[in-house]
C-alpha cells in the first residue's frame, strides 16, 4: 500500500530511524535540564551560626616591685646555728622554718630541735638560729624571739641593732632599717613610726607593739 503512495506522500508519512534517535537526544537532554533545575530550586536546610563564648579578659601585667617581701613575694632569712650550709637564704613568701632549714643543706646530726617550731611561717629578715644558746638581749626578749628575764618592753630610742634583732620576726636586716629610720628621723615620737619602717606590715606591728616602747 505505501508503495503505491506518492513519494512525495511517503516522505510526509515516514518517519527515518535517524530523525527518530535525534528527537530522543533531544527529549533526553529536555528532561535532564528540567530535573537540574528542579534539583537547584529545592530548599536547603539552614544551619544556626555556632555561639562563641565570649573572651576571656587579659591578664593585666604584673606591677614592677608589687609583691616583694610581702604575702606571695620573696622574703629574705638568715639560717644560721647546727645547719649544713649556713648563710642568707632567699625563699618564696609563706615559706616555713622547716623551708629555711632545707635550703641550708639541712641539720647537722645529732642537733636538738625539740624547742624548734619547723612549721611556723617565717617572716622577711628574719634569722633562724638552730642549736645555739642565745643569750636574752637587753628588754626583756629572750631566745627565739619571745619574752625573756628582763625589765620590760625594749626602747625604740636607744636599742641597738643586736638587741632589736631579738625581737620575733626581726632579722638583721629589719633591725638595721629601724635603726636607720631612727637616725634619719630623729628619734621615734610615736610606737606607731613603726609602721612607717620599710617591711614592718600591720601583722608584725601587732607582734611588737607590746615589746617595745619610746
């Protein structure tokens, strides 16, 4: 039948293999670009910003000389008696008899220190003396710093710097700044210009009120 058609008729009414693999190139490609661009519009999920903590603020830096000699700061001792190593010693505030007798190498054997209190807190120019029998010094201080035989508090005006070494947690070295205080002041008009002697705090003040006098 399609043979007796015109050929001009046949060319209408057929279809070639080769325009039909070209239109399905081209549906093919159509439903790809469609399914990109439907894939693209999709929504997408949102994810919250993470929240930071805030900070921390600096550390302000250290003030030059803040600190020394005082709670925290270095103190300086002077170990001296029965230790391996006797001599000045520079030890971190809040150190302990027991700190002080260990930088100086340690007791020598067979020293007593049952009268020892290694526990106690040592204070800046303070001098730790194991085994040795002192004398009490002129006012009333006796051994180690505490009271001794004697007729009362020690005076301000005229103790030397071996008698105010006595005193507890008076070193030579805070002896000879109350000494040079004194010089440079005239004398002492007051038990309270102690506390004006560089490295006598209100603690250690306490302590030497009741021992001393004008």
């Amino acid at each position: 039948m399609r043979e007796r058609l015109p050929v001009w008729v046949q060319a209408r009414c057929g279809v070639e293999p080769r325009a039909v693999a070209a239109v399905g190139v081209v549906l093919v490609l159509a439903v790809g670009f469609a399914a990109q661009q439907y894939w693209s519009a999709r929504p997408q999920p949102v994810t919250a910003p993470a929240v930071l903590a805030p900070a921390a603020p600096p550390t302000p830096p250290p003030v030059p000389g803040a600190g020394s000699g005082g709670p925290g700061g270095p103190i300086v001792v002077d170990v001296g008696g029965k230790v391996r190593d006797p001599g000045v010693r520079r030890l971190p505030g809040g150190s302990r008899v027991e700190d002080a007798l260990a930088a100086a190498g340690g007791v020598r054997p067979g020293t007593d220190t049952s009268g020892l209190n290694r526990a106690r807190v040592l204070a800046d120019g303070e001098q730790v003396l194991v085994g040795v029998t002192v004398q009490p010094a002129p006012g009333g201080v006796g051994p180690g710093g505490g009271p001794g035989p004697g007729p009362g508090p020690l005076s301000l005006g005229n103790a030397t710097v071996e008698q105010l070494d006595g005193l507890p947690g008076v070193g030579p070295v805070l002896a000879r700044h109350i000494v040079e205080f004194r010089t440079a002041r005239g004398g002492f008009r007051a038990v309270d210009d102690l506390r004006q002697v560089d490295g006598i705090g209100e603690r250690r003040f306490a302590e030497l009120r009741k021992l001393v006098r004008l």
